[in-house]
C-alpha cells in the first residue's frame, strides 16, 4: 500500500465552528462532572444534541443522577440539560428521565 501526502488545493479545511463548539462544551460538561464532588461520573456520557446536553450512563445512587444535572446546567454555554441517567447496581433500569 502506498501512502500520498493528504493535499487540500491550497487551504486545509477548517472545521465548523458549531462542530468546534459543542465539542468543547461537551468536553467542559464531562470535566466539570468528573471533578465535582458527590457524583462518580465515570460511567457517564456527555453529547450535545441540537441545544441540549444529553446525560448518558450509569450512577450508582439517585442522588448523583440529580447532582449530574445540577453540575452540567452550572457549565457556561449550556442552557438545557436532558438527563437519562440510569440507576445501577441491583435497582437498575430506574432513571429520572426529562429535560431539566
């Protein structure tokens, strides 16, 4: 297999500016849940649909689903939090499902 030097026709292509932009917000929702106190986030993913971040995984208590949602609205640049959080462990499949 032959590998070619990737051309672009004079300018590399710069990504969208709205791509750039959830990206970093999804990234600022994922730090701020991973430092903050009272929630064990690891489990937890962070998208960012049309203009909402939308909360996936699983938590250990139900206390941390609803910490999730307070942590994520506190990030500048989101205005609406969908948290679909599920309960692990033996209660699994409980959710607190809705937008916040």
């Amino acid at each position: 297999m032959v590998f070619k030097e990737q051309t672009f026709h004079g300018l590399e292509p710069e990504m969208e500016a709205e791509i750039a932009n959830r990206a970093s917000v999804e990234a600022d929702v994922a730090n701020a849940l991973a430092i903050a106190g009272g929630i064990d986030a690891s489990d937890v993913e962070v998208t960012m649909e049309n203009d909402h971040i939308v909360l996936t995984g699983t938590v250990g208590t139900v206390g941390e689903i609803e910490r999730a949602t307070v942590v994520a609205k506190a990030v500048e640049g989101v205005h609406s939090v969908q948290n679909r959080i599920l309960l692990g462990g033996p209660l699994g499949g409980l959710s607190l499902d809705g937008t916040h």
